[in-house]
C-alpha cells in the first residue's frame, strides 16, 4: 500500500512477544534476536514502560489534524493486550468496553512491567480452559505462571 510509505520505519518496528527458552519479553520487531529465540507475536504497540502510538505508526498527526489512526485509540471498544511481570509471570487481559489508555492502565495495575496491545474490535475474546471471555465479559485476566 503506496500510502504506507511514510510509516514503514515505525510499522517495522513494532513491538513482539518474544519467546525464548529463558522467558518472555516485549522487544522492537528491529532489535537484534536473542540465541534462545523459539517464536514471536508481533502486534502492538506497545503499552509499557511506555505507550508507542506514535513511533509505531499506529497515530499520527499534520499539526493537531489527526492523520491515521487504525486502533481508534480513544475510541471505547473491545481490547486485549499481553504483559509481562518483573518475575516473568505472563498476563492476558481481556477488556469489554476501553480505549488504548484504560487498557494501558489496566495491565499496570495487575502489575506488569512491561506489555503490548494484542487485538481489538469485535473480534477480541479470550480463552481459558473451558471458558470463553467475549460478548458478555467485562474485564477478565489471565495469568501464566513461568514454569520452574
């Protein structure tokens, strides 16, 4: 897509859920892999330390005139992001009804140090065992405890 053309650097460099056999983390889809690299997630951007709508192309502005936008990011729909906690603990969480900031918010306060949006939209769900978070949901988490 022609139009792209001016977003490419910071869509190539979008943030990634790393998988490696020493744990996760989140990393710009740019920065050089790790040795025990096993398999990646690109999505973002990036929610924590801090928020990358910008430099991942996800928004952009000509003054004050908003130019892109494809996450709707102040718009209140369903979302779901990833994180990671400072004991490699791994976060799923699932929101109803939110913008990039509440989403944003809401991984902090499950303590995660670092995250990144996955899917938002109609779309967004989360499975868990036998259970289906969607449609009737409001908030749901999921935590994955590192194995030992």
């Amino acid at each position: 897509n022609p139009s792209l053309k001016p977003y490419l650097k910071g869509i190539l460099g979008r943030s990634e859920l790393r998988i490696g056999k020493s744990g996760c983390r989140i990393e710009a889809h740019s920065a050089p892999y790790e040795k025990d690299f096993l398999a990646s997630l690109q999505a973002g951007p990036r929610l924590l330390p801090e928020l990358r709508l910008e430099k991942e192309a996800f928004l952009a502005f000509r003054g004050k005139k908003v130019l892109r936008d494809p996450l709707r990011f102040r718009v209140k729909i369903r979302r779901s992001a990833v994180g990671i906690r400072k004991n490699g603990e791994i976060v799923f969480l699932f929101l109803e009804k939110g913008d990039v900031f509440q989403l944003r918010e809401e991984m902090r306060a499950l303590g995660c140090s670092e995250a990144m949006a996955l899917d938002g939209g109609s779309s967004s769900a989360l499975a868990a065992g036998k259970r289906f978070f969607g449609a009737s949901s409001v908030r749901c988490a999921l935590l994955l405890k590192k194995r030992k």
